[in-house]
C-alpha cells in the first residue's frame, strides 16, 4: 500500500531521475558540438575575415564594460585589504595581495561572470533568432556548415579574446587599487608596488591566463549551443538568453573551482 | 530525379508522415498541397537533408541523402535551391551578400565575376538595384525575389519554395507565381512548391499531389485535381470545411 508520504518519495525520485538524464543528454550534445567545433576549426584560418570581425564585436566592444569591473575591483580589493590588514600585517603586503588576487581569481572569474552575461546571451540570442526565422536551415541548404560559419569562429574568438580581456582587467585592476590606496589611503607608492617584484611569478600568470581560456571557451559553446536549440519565436529566443546566461555563469564557477583544484 | 520512399517522421509524440511515398521526375513542377500543420514543410525539409527520418529513404539523383555522410550530403545539397517562407535572409549582410554568400563560399570566382552574377539572378527577378540594401529595408514580395535570387546564385537543379506566396497580397502573390513560372522554363529546374495557395497551385504545376494525416492521397495534374471525385481532396481545393456541428456556448 502507497502512502501519501512514499508516493512523494516516489514522485522526487522519478523528477529527479528525469531532470538527471535531460541534462546527460544536453551535456552530451555539447559534447559533440564541442567535437565538430574542432573537427571544423580550419575555418578560422578559411573564413579568417568571420573569425576577425567576431573578435572585434566579442572581444574589442566588450573592453569597456570588462575594464569598468576591473578598475572597481581592484579599487574594492584595494580599499577591502587596507581595512582588513590594518594592525596584522605591514602594509607592503597589500600591493602582492592585490595583485595574486586579481590574476589568480577575480580577473579571469569576474571578467568571465560579465562575459556570460554580455556575449554568451548575446551568441544565443543572435543564433536562437537566426534558427527560428529558418537562417541557420538556409545556410545549411546552401550547403554552408552552420556550426563552421556561426559557432567556429564566434568560440574561435572567445578562446582567444578572453585572456587578452583579463591581462587588461587586471593590469587596471592593479591601477586602481594603486590610486585608491595612495591616493585615499594614505600609502606611499614605493609601499604599494615594492614588494609586488618579489612575489610576481610566471606561473601565476599562466595560471590565470589558462582560467580564461577555459571561461571564454565554455561561455561561448554554451551560447552557440543554446542558440541552435532555441525553439518557438520570441519567447524561446528571450529563454534561450537566459538559460545561456544561467549556465555559462554556473560553469564558469565550477570550472574556476576544478581549476583552481587542479592548478594549485 | 527525386524518390521519396516510406518517410516516417515524429515530433515528440506527434506522428506528422506516416509512409510518404513520392517520386519527383526531372523538369517536372509538382505542387505539394495540404492543410496548414500536415507536414508539408517537414516532408520539403527531408528532401534536402534538413530533417532526419525516423525510417524511409530520400534518394536525390540516386543517393541516398537519409543515409550520406555530411561531405556527401553538401555536395547534394549544392544542387538544391531553397526559398523558405519568410525568405530567411541573413539580417546582418546586404542584399549582395546574402546573394552572393554561397558563390564566396564554394567557388574561387572573382569579386567582379560574381559581382555580375548578383545583378544577373537579381535581374532575373527584377530586383536588380537593390544590392546595397538591408533586408530590413525590403518589403514581403522584395524579400521574398531576393530569397528566390539567393537560392538561383548556385544554378540548382532543384528549386524548393516554401509558401511561396503566403502573407503577400494577391497581386505580389501572382507575380511571385509568374516568377516561378518563368524561372521554370528559363532555367530549366524542377520545381517543387509546398503550398496552401490553390491559385498559385494550379498556375505554377504541371502535378499536383496532396498530403493528409501524414500520407500522400492524391496525385493528378491540376485539372484532374479540380474534377477529382475524392472527397477530402475535392473539399480541400474548394475551400469546404468538414460539415461538423458547430457548439455556440452562451456566455
């Protein structure tokens, strides 16, 4: 005899079983988009003037907003540390701290949190209405690879993009925790950037810098993928752009932890 | 030559082809009629590879596009021309490159050359000046000659049009089949059209075939279809609703 209580149980077990497998199958699509990505990456170098221009409305517009975050989280960081230090730890300590936390975290994670929101969506949201309005079915019908002319060289793009966006988030990061601390602080500028030479090493770079590529890679297939999945007119596009947001942010946080297992 | 042979095909749980048997010869205009949701656009889609059966076999040529590897099925696809029923032009590029984007992309041809191409197919269907345009800037029937256009660049064997003349008004939707018509005989093509549009059907075909709950239930040239004897067909191309007892609920 089923209770009410069991037939909840039940009920849980089924949603979750259900909920668990839909997102095998969808993991396992973006897997092979992944792999056709790949298989197609030539087209970079053959359609170098796609790859070019994606760089340029991915990468170069999205400076502003990119430096924007940047500056203020240096600033934050700056002013955060000040406060947290003060009567610990000397002061000289802070300009390395600063410097570690945005090349090692909150350059690549932030950089790569804004990146989803601004171009993850906007790739879904481009290729969700091309799908709906039979764009993506035209190019295929004219025998063009639709992941060749609108996933390659749009990932293609981010891949490379996404560091070069971070070395400059954190470069005015550090400048502006720079200003704010010598400025508004009180500290002298020889305190500030004395030690940052003692405690620069490659590896941290590399480290970040890998980060990025691996947020910049991650949020565009997310968004090519969700976009050539997108369904039903306006309303699928507008949930299409969400969803992409959603779970770009979502792996760029689990993959910032993985790697940070993994590099450190 | 196309053959179509026992093409299932579902969405979810909804069966739209259960067995469509069709064979298209070559030069022929065949008009695929049916009501709005039937499958018409589906069984189009399998003809150039855009949908996957759930079994059945689409052979263009003699090959098997159901079965082709993707380098195979490009190179069957390039034979084909499509207009689709909102013309489905690329928003981002002008009305030239939109023209031109398959010759860029599968032949070596030089700028001016293709350049001279866009203004021929553009020519063709008397649009020739509007290169620089957006297709934003077009209205329905333009966007609809510019697909036309874009789908002739290639020179296909095939032409598919998609409701070619639903959504314009019945002087645009008449010029649109004279378009066909002409493009038919000047270009030498098969054509097939999937339509609702019985004007346009019976002026553009020399055949044709009805779908219905998935089958194909009737082929004959567009005057047997308008004498035929078969009910379903004979209401459909009428415009006769089932006779079934409407409910007026008082509110």
């Amino acid at each position: 005899m089923t209770t009410p209580f069991s037939s909840i149980l039940l009920g849980l077990a089924q949603e979750f079983g259900r909920r668990t497998l839909s997102f095998l199958i969808e993991l396992s699509r973006v897997t092979q988009l992944m792999r056709r990505v790949f298989v197609e990456i030539d087209g970079v170098v053959k359609d170098r003037g796609l790859f070019i221009k994606e760089c340029v409305t991915l990468g170069v517009n999205s400076l502003p907003l990119v430096l924007l975050v940047g500056i203020f989280t240096g600033a934050v960081t700056g002013w955060q540390s000040h406060y947290q230090l003060e009567g610990y730890m000397p002061f000289d300590l802070i300009g390395p701290g600063v410097w570690k936390s945005l090349m090692l975290e909150l350059g690549p994670a932030l950089t790569g949190l804004v990146i989803a929101g601004r171009v993850s969506a906007s790739i879904a949201a481009e290729i969700g209405t091309m799908k709906v309005t039979e764009q993506v079915d035209a190019l295929e019908s004219m025998a063009i690879s639709s992941v060749r002319y609108l996933a390659v060289p749009r990932i293609a793009a981010m891949t490379v993009m996404m560091p070069i966006l971070v070395i400059q988030s954190v470069t005015i990061g550090v400048l502006g925790a720079a200003f704010v601390l010598t400025a508004l602080m009180g500290m002298t500028s020889h305190q500030f950037w004395g030690l940052i030479p003692n405690f620069f090493h490659l590896y941290d770079i590399f480290a970040g810098l890998l980060k990025s590529v691996f947020f910049g890679l991650s949020a565009s297939i997310i968004g090519c993928y969700i976009g050539f999945r997108t369904e039903g007119g306006a309303e699928g596009v507008g949930a299409a752009t969400i969803t992409a947001f959603v779970w770009s942010c979502i792996t760029i946080l689990v993959l910032d932890f993985l790697l940070a297992m993994i590099l450190f | 030559m196309i053959e179509i042979r026992s093409l299932y095909k579902s969405f979810r749980d909804k069966q739209v082809l259960r067995g469509v048997d069709l064979t298209i010869e070559n030069g022929e205009s065949i008009t695929i009629i049916g009501q709005s949701g039937c499958g018409k656009s589906v069984l189009l889609k399998h003809l150039v590879g855009l949908l996957q059966p759930e079994s059945g076999a689409v052979i263009v040529d003699g090959r098997n596009i159901t079965t082709a590897k993707r380098k195979e099925l490009y190179d069957i696809r390039k034979r084909f021309g499509v207009l689709f029923q909102g013309a489905a032009l690329f928003d981002s590029m002008t009305v030239e490159e939109n023209v031109s984007l398959a010759l860029r992309t599968h032949t070596n041809q030089e700028t001016e050359k293709i350049a001279q191409r866009v203004e021929e197919c553009l020519t063709l269907v008397s649009m020739n000046g509007t290169q620089k345009l957006k297709p934003a800037e077009l209205s329905g029937g333009m966007k609809k000659r510019v697909g036309l256009a874009r789908a002739i660049a290639m020179q296909p064997s095939y032409i598919l049009y998609d409701e070619p003349t639903t959504g314009l008004d019945p002087i645009t939707a008449d010029s649109i089949n004279d378009l066909i018509i002409h493009l038919n005989h000047e270009l030498n093509v098969t054509t097939v059209v999937v339509t609702h549009d019985m004007v346009s059907a019976y002026k553009i075909s020399n055949r044709i075939v009805m779908l219905h709950k998935g089958q194909i239930i009737f082929s004959g040239t567009p005057e047997e279809t308008q004498h035929t004897t078969i009910d379903i067909v004979h209401r459909f191309v009428t415009g006769q609703a089932d006779e079934q007892p409407y409910v007026i609920t008082r509110y």
